[in-house]
C-alpha cells in the first residue's frame, strides 16, 4: 500500500524558509501606499466597466491614476534618499 502524503504537509515542512524576512515586511511596508493607490485605480477602471463611459468615471480614474503617480514619486524619492550616502546637498 502506498502512503499518499498532502501538499499541507510538503507545504508546511518548509514553513520556517517561507516566512518573509524582517528587510522584505520593511519593504512591502515601505511600498504599501503604492499598492493601496493601485488597488484604488483598478477599483475605478472596474467600476467603469460596468456602465457607458461618463465623466465621473473619467474623473476617478484620473484622480485614482494621479495618486498611483504621486505613490511612485515619492517611493522612488524616498528609496532615492535612503541610498545616498553622505546625504544630500
């Protein structure tokens, strides 16, 4: 007789290489209000399907589009800074 053995105990295993490490929580934390904005602009590109295009839906979309923007630049400035050594002039 064959033992048939679960993907949950393969899975769990390994479970102690699978854990996020502290430099990736601190990462994912640093991008989350990038994600949220994303998040936010799917939402509203999906809203707008569901009906004829109108301007209140344009008008999310290009707000939910300027907040990803402004998730971005402040990311790359904020990544850009804590890289440069000696700080900034």
């Amino acid at each position: 007789m064959e033992h048939i053995v679960t993907v949950q105990d393969a899975v769990t295993a390994f479970a102690d290489w699978i854990e996020p490490t502290d430099a990736e929580l601190d990462a994912i934390e640093q991008e989350s209000p990038l994600i949220l904005a994303e998040v936010d602009l799917l939402d509203a590109q999906i809203k707008a399907m569901d009906h004829p295009e109108n301007e209140i839906d344009a008008r999310r979309i290009r707000r939910a589009r300027n907040r990803v923007l402004a998730a971005r630049r402040d990311l790359a400035n904020r990544t850009v800074g804590a890289n440069a050594p000696g700080g900034a002039a």
